[in-house]
C-alpha cells in the first residue's frame, strides 16, 4: 500500500492503517523515513486538532491508573481518545516492556479509546523522537484528545510541553521532601498539578501535599500565556475515580481561555518551528556522521581529549573549521 492509500484510511479512522502508519514512523529504515515524512505532510493538509494533554509523574504515582480513569470519563461523554503511552528503554538492550495495554484494561477494550504504546529509544526524557508525528497521526485519524504519558520526571520533560496544549503533572501524596524533589523548571511548565491517590488513610495528607505545591507555586512568577488562578492543585483518586471530571473541566477551561486570547496558535505556532529547527539539528549531525573526512577528525580529536592532549573546546573548534573548509 503507498503513502496516499494509508493516508486515506487512516483519515478515514481505520484502526489498522492508524497502527501500519506509527509503526512506520517509529522505524529507523532509510526508505521508511522517506515514507513517513510524506506521509504525515499529507495528513496534516487534513488540518484536524485533538486536544494534546502530556502527562508525568514519578515512578509509582498510579499514571496508567490514572490515565484509564481520565479516558473512561472522556469516552463517556463520547470523545475519542489517544493514549501514546512512551516505556522506557533498556540502555543495554534497546527493548522495553510497552506493558501499558495490560495495565489498562477496560481502556484497552472501549471502542473509542486507542493505546500505543511505544518504546523511548533512549530519547531524551523518555519521549520517542517521533511522539510528536505520533500525535499528528492521532489528530489526522480524528481523535478528539491526545495523551502523551511520558516515562519519569526531569527537566528534559520540557520536550512534552513542546509538543502538548497542556501540561499535566501528577504527584503522590508526601511531605516536604517530596516537594524539595520536584525540579523547579517542571513546576514552571506545569499548568496543572494532580496529587493522585486522594482516598482512604491518604485523603489528609494529599490534602496537604496539595495545599504544598500551591504556596510554592505562588512562589513562581506568573505567566502571561494564564488566566488568574492558574498554574493549579487539585486533588484526585483516579483509584475511585473521584475529582476526575472536575480536573477536565479545568482543562478545558484553561484551553478555551488561551484559544479566546490567542496564546493557543501562538504556542502551537511557536512549538512547529522548534521542531523544524530541532530536524534541520538533527539532519546536520547525521550528515556529519556519515561523512568520512570529519569522522575521521571527529575519532582522532576525539581521543585526544580522551587522553587529555587536547580541551574539549578547541578540539571542537577545530572540527567546526574543517566544515567551513
């Protein structure tokens, strides 16, 4: 099947063609490459959007129990749904377990939901390079939201914001110490603060973990692209289910404030030329690798500096005057 029929099909919702044309973005093949770039030109001539929600949290937060609970509510009011849930690769081996179908269950099985998940690839802050083409496919396959699990929190998170409408950060409830944890710059980019798990003996303390994070978000200076209020705490039990919806409807209205006051296309209009200048980085290192003459200045210098004979500074300047010839 070319390009164009795939494109076709998966405008047209089919399921398997949504798969064929992920699986075809995430391969590392030359010829797919090629394939892929023009496929994802043509869906996005569609000019659909879904809602692009990033989700993160620390390892054991409940994010798939979470995620389920957020999507079973969403499909309820008869949105469809996107999960591209990102598992972290072995640095070793290159594999990952991708167990995010098995953790969601009822998700898995609900005719408008969709989970994919997909191998980090040692990506920065655990977001496969091609999550943002992923997404793209999503909105072209007609998907009312987009969620991007993400795998752990640092600050490389802010990759999720460069491609997401808003950022999710879910929390467990703690004390101090886990608010001394949280890096600043994900605070920064947060523009909501979940603290899960807001039931049974935990209710109280995620109470006050939550009451926490808003005196330090206070802390924050505020940012011109929110409304008052906002970034915000709430607590949830994605276990009981319990706060989801009202977490939504902050969503929700946080997306429509930005769409009235134009920050929407102006941050989704900012975040495509990152990426453009991010391939254009991307597409210059390959060229770089693969020619001859400057990998082998790159190995020589390289050892070099290993050995000490050389600073690093100026064995790359020496690297940066052989491309100007």
């Amino acid at each position: 099947m070319g390009e164009t029929g795939l494109a076709e099909r998966v405008i047209a919702g089919d399921r398997r063609a949504l798969a064929r044309a992920i699986t075809l973005i995430e391969s590392g093949r030359t010829d797919h490459r090629a394939e892929a770039i023009a496929l994802v030109d043509r869906l996005r001539a569609e000019g659909r959007e879904a809602l692009r929600i990033g989700l993160s949290g620390t390892p054991g937060v409940g994010k798939s129990t979470f995620v389920e609970a957020f999507g079973m509510h969403l499909t309820g009011q008869g949105l469809r749904v996107a999960v591209l849930a990102v598992d972290p690769s072995s640095a070793r081996s290159g594999g990952s377990i991708l167990g995010d179908k098995t953790r969601m269950e009822r998700l898995s099985r609900n005719p408008l939901a969709y989970i994919r998940p997909s191998p980090s690839q040692a990506a920065l802050g655990g977001v496969a390079r091609r999550t943002r083409e992923g997404v793209a496919v999503c909105e072209a396959a007609g998907f009312d939201v987009v969620l991007i699990e993400t795998v752990g929190v640092g600050q490389s998170e802010t990759m999720v914001a460069e491609m997401t409408d808003l950022f999710v950060l879910l929390m467990a409830p703690g004390g101090g110490d886990e608010l001394q944890g949280v890096k600043r710059g994900i605070m920064e980019i947060a523009d909501l603060i979940l603290v899960n798990k807001a039931d049974g003996e935990l209710a109280g303390p995620a109470r006050r973990t939550a009451a926490d994070y808003a005196g330090a978000l206070r802390l924050l200076r505020a940012r011109r692209e929110d409304p008052e209020g906002f970034p915000k705490v709430m607590c949830v039990s994605a276990m009981e289910e319990r706060g989801i919806a009202e977490a939504f409807s902050e969503m929700r209205a946080l997306a429509d404030w930005r769409r009235a006051e134009g920050h929407w296309q102006a941050r989704r209009s900012a975040q495509a030329r990152h990426w453009f200048e991010e391939e254009v980085r991307q597409g210059l290192l390959k060229r770089l690798s693969e020619d001859p003459k400057i990998g082998d200045a790159m190995a020589r210098l390289g050892q070099d500096v290993a050995e000490g004979k050389r600073a690093p500074a100026a064995a790359a300047a020496e690297v940066l005057a052989a491309l100007r010839g």
